[in-house]
C-alpha cells in the first residue's frame, strides 16, 4: 500500500485536503490530477458542508411538523384519502379558476408527452420537463419476458415505467407521485405481478413519505396491501420475493417482515433491527441473506425467512450492510459495508461467513468508495452468470473488480456530464443478460437512470473522465425535486433542483435540452425584471450566486458569488469576503438549508436575504472580486424560538409588496411572523403578528410563504407545514387580524400561494398533494386533477397570465390562464 502524495504540487492542495478528498469522494491520484479547476471547487466546497444528505432531509421534515414538532403516522397517506375525498365532492366542477378539477385521470395523462385517452382532449397542462435530467432513484426492475419494459423507483415522484427501454417514461400511479417509492420487485412466477415498497428510511430521521406496499396484478393498476399500513411499514428500503413467489419479505426501519402468502393477509416480523437490505437466493426459495442499516450486520436464513442467523466476519463491521448473490455461484455472496468509508467482503459459504478484501484502487489505497455517505449511497452487484469475480460496487461513483473486490478501478466520474451522476442507488441486469452477447446493466442514482450496454468496458477510459459507453435514460424522466423557480421576461426559467443544481429552460431548445447553470443543490432563485441575462441562484445555506448571461454557461468556479463565498484560485481552497460583502449568516452556515432571498420588486438593485438574521443589499448588481461586490447590511436582529430545540431560529419566508418597498414580511421555521412599515430604512422597526389579535394567526408550524397581492395593498396571505388543517390564513387588514381560508383542504403541508395577475378572486395554492385553485377568494377549493396533480408543488411563479408550477418529484408545468 502506497501513500502517494502525488498531485499536492501542481494542484496546490495541502495534505489534508487530499486526504480528505479521497476518504469523502473516492478520489485516486490521478482523479486529483484530472479533476477540472471548477469541478475541485465544488468537491472542496462540499467538505464545508459534511452531512448534506441529511441536512437536506431534515429541511424537508421540518416543513412537515405541527407545532409540537410530531407529525402523525402515514399522515400522507391519511391526507390523500382527503383529497380523494375533496375530488368527489366537487367532481362535477370541469375548472376552478381555469384549472382542469374533477375526478383522478388516468396516470399516463401526467407525463410529460400524454396523448389523448379516450377521445379526451390533450391536458391543458404542459409539462416543461426537464425531459433530461432525472432525480433520486431507489430500484429498477425489469420485465423478465418482455425487456424493454422496466420500472424507475422515484424518492420524489413516484413509480415511472418505459416500454421502449428508456427512450421515453411515464408514471404509473397518481397516489405514489407523492410517495418515495424506494424498492420494487416482481413475482418470478408472473411477471405481471409486482410490488412497490415506499418511504425512505436511510435518513435517520422520522419519515414521511411512505405508505406501506402496493401491489398490481396486471401491470398496471396498483392497489395498496391493507395489511401494511402499521408502523414496521412506514419505511420500506428494500423487498424481496422467494425463487417461488410465496415469501415476501420487507426491509425497513421497523425490522424485518414476512409474509408467507406474498403479502395478502397476516406478516410476521422475524428481524427487529433496522435493516437495509435482503436478497432472496436465485433458485432456492428456502434461502435469503440481509444487511442492517446502521448496525454492521449481516444475516441469513435457510427455511425461507422464518429464522435468522447472523453471519460470522472476524472483525467487527459498523454502518449499513448492502450484499448481492453472486450469480454465476449462489454460494458467493458479496457485502459491501459502509465502513472506513467503504470495503467489500466475500462469503464462499452462503452469507454465512465473510471474509475482508482488499478494495484497493490503483494506487494501491484503500478505493474509500462509499466516501462519507454510505448510509446515504451504497449498492453492490455480482450479476454475471458465468464470473463470480465480477462486481461492480457504487458510492460517491461506481467501481469494478474483476478478481472478487481485492482491486476496484473507477467506471464512472461524478464530476463528468458525460459519465453516471454521483450517488448510486440501485443496479438491474437485463434479463436476457449472459456475459458475452448480453452485458447490459442499469443503474439508478441521484441523477436518474443510466444503461452501461457492456459492464465489463463500461467507462474503460485509460484517463479520468470515464465516460465511455455510458448512455443517459432520463428521457421523459420527469422526476426533478425542484425547491423554487423564476422567470425573466423572454420566457426564460430557471429553477433550484435537489442533488442536480441551478437548472435553466429556454423555451426554443424544447423540455429536453434544460441545461446546469450551477451545480450542487440549489434553492431559491430570482430573474431580474429589467435586464433577462440576470439572474440569482443559491447553494445551500445562503450562498447566492448570480448569473450574467441569461442562463446560457455552467459555473466556472467561485466567482459567481454574491454572498460572500469565493474561491481562492491561489491557494485552491474557499474563503470569505471581509464585512460588508459577506451576509455573516452564509459564512457561519445560521441559516436554513435552503435559505429565502427575493429581489424587490419594484428596484431590481436591492435584495433580501434571510438566515438567523434578515440582510439587505442595494447595490446587488455590483461588480464581484475576491475583494468586493454587493454590499450588505443586517436589517433585522435574530428572533429567538424559546424552548426549540434548534440551535437557532431561521427565516424561512420573504416578501416585499408590489409598489411599496417599505412593507417588508419575513416568516420563520418556528411559525413567527414579522413586518415592517419602513423596510428601507437604515434599521426599520419590525412588529410581530403570529397569535396576536382578535383572531390570531397560527404560530409554531414552519411557515413556508408569504405573499402580498399587487393592488391589495391590505391584503396578506401566509402559508404553514405541518399535516394539519389550517395551513392558509389570510389578512384582510395589513395583518391586524386573521382568518383561515384552508376550509376543506387536505390537512398536508403548503408551500406556496399566488393570485391571478388579473382576477384578485382566484386564488392558487401549491400543497405537499397537488395544486389547488379557488375562484371565490379562498372560501371553497378544489384540486386539479391533471398537470401537478398528487405531488409536492414548492412555488407558483407567473409569466404573464401563464402559471409557472415548480414540484419537487415531477419538475415543472405550465398552463395558460388569460382567458379566465
């Protein structure tokens, strides 16, 4: 084993950083040598932010919570059985102010090309993609007899399925576009039999987005086991049938479960840890083996689930445990352990005992290729049926060995457009699949779904990029987990995406041509009014960037800053700016993840930002260097939340009313919210308004939007978290008093609210369920039943009197709403 240090000299990096780099991103030597200027700062820039993953989701679950901080069991579930219910109470309704209402259509109606279904007309909502950047995805599956059909797991919008091997996607179900959808199988005895197991349980947090099993016996209707609704079925990581399709057997949070009728009726649960992963054996119903989520275990069982034993290894392992049955001898079996950052172990007995190898990459250290998140990505494959040497494991990126995981050589390149995204979940061989006429794998990661046509030659490139052979599936993928959106006045649309950065969309290239304008995750974002080659992004936790040429080139390193964060080019690592050109919030990360900023309205000089503290610039189009740029002061001190357990209490909503820059709102994570009558003075005075009043506003729940009507110069409306009821309350008065106006609507999270730019009656509301429209001010609501229907919608932005709909699981819509 080496110890090579080569690289420091040419690319600057001190020895830490290099031993950083290769333990949190796999990097060899030479991927030290070969990583670009722009693609170092972002890996460098990530060690500032450790636990992204998490980080991220628990953004997302404290959007979720009551003001206890609890939200109930399947409380998604229980709010979509509302919405079912809204639907048919209002199912003779055709539109709610111009938005299509009325009974569920059929699923295949929501993608992104539906054609007419039963003389129907097309939808009058238009999906913009992106066509060709995917999202998280857990499983893939093929269809054993008919190979170009094959199901995508989605963690944000749902189950997807092709039937022209990935040239073009559609969803499958309304109900689990809401549902991390994180495991599917299928009876090897029918294929027209499968399930789908939801709810993501890698987080170590409370989950969310599960509900249990579905199952469908034709392929194509779904139905939910009823017998999965408990607790052990809130998180479901992985399941798995029986060579002989009986023993179905569930993974998740809640342990292990099983069911001996393929889960119609009565399961038992036969693990109690937390478990991350089972594989059934390929022909022998009576075995199976399966891995802990975080506790370094490994078990087996040979009477077909019923009792379990753990395996032998002579060291301890810790983490989460992901295996594979070699194929071409069952009695190989693989772990990949998510320990000192990532090291294969081999049993030639089972699963029974395993043994270390040496996972070592070229340079003859440790390949570290899990990083620092192999409880987030990890996933490990030995599917070719005559080599049981041949594995390929994935983390960060995916490697491959040929002598049984002793050596592993890189296959792809997180940092290339060209190879597989980073972040591997999931790897399906295709059926037909022999090792020598057939050597084609899938893989399922952050960025969607990626085909290798040969696994052996796959990104054999004898350099850094390894890019060759590799084929991009997210054709009509349309699963991007969008947090905000913004449009300039040509058309142009720009939106902040989970794991896949700023992403832009120029009407003229079509919804499959949106390109990265940032990377990493993004957030909030803005488009100037004025000027259309101007527009602002975010990195987590308050880093603004801006973008000069309308959204047309990718970052190049730091220089896009506006919050303070540079890249030093000299000394290859990442700095701040000195007072007054950094936001102090940014710098210290006392901000939420995704942090709100907003252009005012009426002078696109002047911007808002907000972390623990409430921060203004007027001067926001300032030229930026390493040593100036926008200039920005603190205009409002923290706000503590007594008795929260947040180290700190963050804005988490920002709004400056159309044509009167002094009326400033800024909401918070804990419910607070706050205004101003002198927003742009030197230190305006602030006046809180949640539970004060006649008939106060709701406090304690993360309060996601505030929105000040143009021309209702009276009017507040705020939008709450939480799967409660009374998320949407508006003021009539400047925010004196308070009246719900959420009567009747799920009790889910919501996220945003709009008014039609000419009808101050009709109102639009993005909720964790799908859009809803009311025409009589907020009195009565009723869903669309097409277009974003069922998913999470994030933000409503207009172009005109089209309505921009940003979801987080099924990308972006449009529809045209002039002539209401």
């Amino acid at each position: 084993m080496t110890t090579s240090n080569e690289g420091l000299a040419d690319r600057g990096l001190t020895i830490e950083q290099v031993r950083t780099l290769r333990q949190t991103r796999g990097l060899s030597s030479a991927g030290i040598q070969a990583i670009p200027e722009s693609a170092l700062a972002r890996a460098l820039r990530r060690l500032e932010y450790p636990d992204m993953p998490r980080a991220r989701e628990l953004f997302r679950r404290n959007q979720a919570r009551d003001e206890r901080g609890l939200f109930p069991t399947h409380a998604l579930l229980g709010a979509a059985r509302q919405l079912d219910s809204i639907r048919l109470r209002r199912a003779e309704r055709a539109a709610v102010a111009g938005v299509p209402t009325g009974t569920t259509v059929a699923p295949q109606r929501l993608g992104m090309h539906p054609a007419p279904t039963a003389g129907l007309a097309r939808p009058n909502w238009v999906s913009i993609g992106p066509g060709n950047i995917g999202g998280r995805t857990r499983s893939l599956v093929f269809h054993p007899q008919e190979p170009d059909t094959i199901w995508a797991a989605s963690a944000g919008g749902g189950l997807w399925r092709t039937d022209d091997a990935g040239q073009t996607w559609q969803p499958v179900d309304d109900l689990m576009a809401n549902l991390a959808v994180t495991s599917v199988a299928i009876d090897p005895t029918d294929p027209d039999v499968l399930y789908a197991g939801t709810g993501e349980g890698f987080f170590n947090v409370d989950a969310i987005r599960g509900a249990g099993l579905f199952r469908t016996v034709d392929g194509v209707t779904w139905s939910q086991l009823p017998a999965t609704l408990g607790a052990p079925f809130a998180t479901v990581n992985r399941i798995a049938l029986n060579a002989t399709g009986e023993v179905l057997l569930a993974a998740g949070t809640g342990g292990l479960s099983r069911s001996a009728d393929a889960g119609r009726t009565a399961w038992t649960k036969v693990l109690t840890a937390q478990i991350a992963d089972v594989k059934c054996h390929p022909t022998d119903p009576d075995k199976a083996v399966a891995g802990s989520l975080r506790g370094g275990t490994a078990w087996l069982t040979a009477d077909g689930g019923q009792t379990w034993t753990e395996a032998e290894h002579d060291t301890p392992w810790e983490g989460r445990v992901e295996l594979a049955y070699a194929t071409a001898d069952p009695e190989v079996v693989y772990a990949s352990v998510d320990i000192r950052n990532g090291e294969i172990w081999r049993s030639t007995d089972g699963g029974a005992s395993f043994t270390a190898r040496t996972s070592l990459n070229a340079d003859g250290d440790p390949a570290s290729y899990l990083g620092d998140q192999g409880w987030y990505g990890n996933v490990i494959w030995a599917g070719d049926p005559e080599d049981s040497d041949l594995v390929v494991v994935g983390g960060v990126d995916l490697w491959r060995s040929t002598d049984g995981g002793d050596t592993v050589n890189e296959m792809s390149t997180w940092w290339s457009r060209e190879s597989a995204h980073a972040d591997q979940h999931a790897i399906a061989s295709h059926p037909n699949f022999d090792g020598q006429s057939n050597s084609t794998v899938l893989f399922g990661n952050d960025g969607g779904v990626y085909r290798a046509p040969d696994i052996r030659t796959v990104g054999d490139d004898p350099d850094l990029p390894k890019v060759n052979g590799w084929q991009n599936l997210n054709n009509d993928y349309g699963v991007t987990q969008f947090y905000s959106g913004a449009v300039n006045s040509e058309g142009t649309i720009i939106g902040g995406a989970q794991d896949n950065g700023t992403l832009a969309f120029h009407p003229p290239n079509g919804a499959d041509k949106w390109i990265e304008i940032f990377g990493g995750d993004g957030g909030f974002c803005a488009a100037d009014p004025q000027d259309p080659d101007i527009f602002y992004g975010e990195y987590v936790f308050l880093n603004i960037h801006r973008n000069l040429d309308g959204a047309t080139s990718d970052d190049t390193t730091g220089d896009r800053y506006i919050s303070g964060q540079f890249w030093d080019a000299v000394n290859e690592r990442w700095d701040f700016k000195p007072a007054p050109f950094t936001i102090a919030d940014a710098k210290t990360q006392r901000a939420a993840f995704i942090a709100p900023f907003t252009l005012d309205p009426n002078d696109s000089d002047r911007m808002l930002a907000g972390g623990e503290s409430l921060w203004r610039t007027n001067d926001v189009k300032a030229p930026n260097t390493p040593t100036s740029g926008p200039k920005w002061t603190r205009i409002k001190p923290p706000s503590a939340s007594p008795g929260s357990p947040r180290p700190f209490n963050a804005i988490s909503a920002i709004s400056i009313a159309p044509g009167d820059s002094d009326r400033v709102w800024v909401g918070y994570e804990d419910g607070q919210v706050w205004h101003s009558d002198d927003g742009t003075d030197p230190a305006p005075l602030w006046q809180r308004v949640d539970g004060v009043g006649a008939a106060p506003l709701v406090t304690g729940r993360f309060c996601t939007q505030i929105a000040l009507p143009a021309g209702q110069p009276d009017v507040v409306l705020a939008t709450f978290g939480g799967y409660v009821a009374n998320n949407v309350w508006r003021s009539d008065d400047g925010g004196t008093t308070w009246r719900s106006i959420g009567a009747g609507l799920p009790g889910a999270p919501v996220r945003a609210i709009t008014v039609h730019p000419r009808r101050q009656d009709f109102l639009y509301l993005g909720t964790e369920l799908g859009l809803f429209a009311s025409d009589d001010g907020g009195t009565s609501w009723s869903a669309t039943n097409e277009g974003p229907t069922s998913c999470s919608v994030e933000d409503l932005i207009w172009s005109d009197e089209t309505l921009i709909c940003v979801t987080h699981g099924r990308g972006m819509f449009t529809i045209d709403l002039s002539g209401v």
